[in-house]
C-alpha cells in the first residue's frame, strides 16, 4: 500500500486499527514529517511508531522526501528499527512476501 503521510502520523495508526490491517507493507513515498521538530522528538515518534508496527505485523518503508531531514537518512542504521526502513532516495524495495521489486517515484530532493 501507497501512502503519503506528510506528517500525519495518528491518522495512520487509526487507519491500521480501524481496518484491522496486519502483516502489511506501507510504502512512504516522500514528505514523511521528519525535520519539522527537533531529531530527539522524531526519534520517539518513530520508535512508537515502530512498536505499533511491531505489534500489528506492519512494516513501513520511508523514502526521503525533500522537506524531510537527511539525518534520518545518513543514520539510519544507528537507529535499528525493526518494522521501519529507510529508502536511499535511488533505492529499491524488496518486498520480501512477492519478492517483486518497487522503485518509488522519487521526486527532486533537497538536502
């Protein structure tokens, strides 16, 4: 599934538990949200975020959108989510149920 969140963060978690939607791969394509705040509030909202994936069998693929902050991007793998992954902006996803690969629409990016 596609989506677009622009920092809307709640709206996807109520859209998840109100549609009971489990063992789902979302795919972020840009203008995630991040940056808006300081890193260390981004940080919590992500690993709340990430427990809820967790615990509703979601994963969630973030690409980089132009308004989003490239820290999020150039440490991604200190930050060790386990059901949120960060996309290069060329990046390709597997999705590991189909093993079809997704190349987001990427749009012009800014760092």
């Amino acid at each position: 599934m596609i989506i677009y969140i622009h920092g809307d963060y709640i709206n996807l978690l109520y859209q998840i538990t109100r549609r009971e939607i489990t063992n789902a791969i979302f795919i972020q394509e840009g203008n995630f949200g991040l940056g808006f705040h300081d890193p260390g509030y981004d940080i919590q909202t992500l690993t709340g975020l990430n427990n809820f994936l967790i615990k509703s069998k979601n994963t969630l693929y973030i690409a980089r959108g132009n308004h989003d902050n490239p820290f999020f991007r150039t440490h991604c793998e200190e930050l060790q989510f386990t059901n949120i992954f960060f996309v290069e902006n060329d990046g390709e996803i597997e999705e590991k149920i189909t093993g079809k690969i997704h190349r987001p629409a990427m749009r012009a990016m800014s760092d």
